[in-house]
C-alpha cells in the first residue's frame, strides 16, 4: 500500500468518503465524523443501543446524546501533524513531495537550498536522502496534490462549501463563515440559544449578536497564507513567460 493511500485511510470517514471533521471514536475504536453519526443515528434516543456504521458491535447512546462520544484524540492529533510542515512548524503552504515521500512547503525548501542549483544533489531536510534538483528548479518539485486537497478541506465552510470567509469558531469548536452563520440564524436574537449547523450543540448568541462569536485566527492565517502562496506562485508562472 502507497504513502499516500495509507494517509487516505487514516483521515477518511467511511461514511462520507471524506477527510474526518469532529471525530469521534466508539467503543469498538472505529471512527466517524459526529455529523456522519448524528445523520445515522437520527432515530435514537439518548439510552439507546446503536450499532457500529462498520462492525454493527453495538453502543448505548450516552445521556447527553451522540455528541458526548469521545473525540478520537490521537487521530486528530495524528492529522495535525500530517498537514505541518516539519521546517517551518506550520500548516503546509504550497506543499512539495520529494522522492523520499517527504513534504514540506516550497517556500521552506527553497530557503533551504538557496546554494544550490538545478541539477545539484541536494538531501531531505529529514532524512537526508539525496535527489536532484530539477532543471527549472525546486518550484519543479512534484506538488503533494493530498496534502493540498487536505488543507482545502480544513479552510472550506460546510455551509456554502467555499473558503471561509470571515470565519467564526463556536463554543462546540466548529467554525464557519459570518455571513453563513448570521443567514442561518437570521430569526434569532441576541441571548436566543442556536443551534450549530454541524452537530447541533446549542450556544447562547452573545449581547451583540452573531458579530460577537469569536473569530478562528488560525484559519484566518492558514486562509492568509495560502492565498500569498497562491499570489506569489501566479507571479512566478506570469514571469517564466515573459
């Protein structure tokens, strides 16, 4: 099995088909997303026995509903890792894959081989294998399309399936966008209890409103990031043209 098919497996819902979002582990240790539960579950009641999505071992339903199961820990933890660059400790922007099947961002590889030039060897930043340069450079090293397609997924809203904008975090940790949550919840007050859109926790809206809900300055950076890398590979790609 491949690299990248094992990372696959590891950060995939085998309900949705998708990268996990608030993972929760039952107690045979298999994974799901909670709304990926909450959908399969939607008929029963706290109390109640229901069966593993996979195995079919049943659980009994905790008191306070399918979004008391515990959160899987370790694979969110394992994900984290798998989306940060080693270089620069930071989420990946504009990742790279070398031939070892090691990541890291373009921008933090072309720092590190700054002496070098194409067709010079040059050794992973982890675990020194050698390979060599490619003739139009390191911006000609492979692009880690997974990592990519991870990250996207993690800066995208499941409300308008776009990337966040202006990007609020709600008690229960899951973030979406101003516009999204205020559309959703354009009936409702300030001090009204709301639900989230994705699990379904309720939170009281603060004394200003949905203005009020705590802004995710790491996805805002993360968003940030990623567009400059955008911008600066665009302008790169204009100038090798000219």
């Amino acid at each position: 099995m491949s690299v990248v098919k094992e990372l696959y497996n590891m950060t995939e819902c085998c309900i949705c088909i998708e990268v996990f979002t608030d993972l929760r582990v039952l107690p045979c240790q298999h994974t799901f997303c909670l709304n990926c539960l909450m959908n399969y579950g939607k008929d029963k009641q706290p109390g109640d026995n229901m069966p593993c999505p996979l195995c079919r071992k049943e659980f009994t339903i905790p008191a306070d509903g399918l979004s008391a199961i515990q959160k899987n820990f370790f694979v969110e933890k394992r994900i984290s890792d798998i989306t940060e660059c080693c270089i620069c400790i930071e989420v990946f922007t504009d990742p790279r894959v070398l031939p070892c099947q090691h990541t890291f961002c373009l921008q933090c590889l072309l720092n590190y081989g700054k002496d070098k030039q194409p067709g010079d060897n040059m050794p992973c930043p982890l675990c020194r294998k050698e390979f060599t340069i490619p003739a139009d450079g390191l911006s000609g090293i492979q692009k880690n399309f997974f990592m990519e397609k991870r990250i996207s997924d993690m800066t995208e809203c499941c409300i308008c399936i776009e990337v966040f904008t202006d990007p609020r975090v709600l008690p229960c940790q899951h973030t979406f966008c101003l516009n999204c949550l205020m559309n959703y919840g354009k009936n409702k007050q300030p001090g009204d209890d709301m639900p989230c859109p994705l699990c379904r926790k309720e939170f009281t809206i603060p004394a200003v409103g949905l203005l009020g809900i705590k802004k995710n300055l790491f996805m805002e950076n993360l968003i940030s990031a990623r567009k400059l890398s955008a911008g600066e590979e665009a302008g790169h790609k204009t100038y090798s043209y000219r």
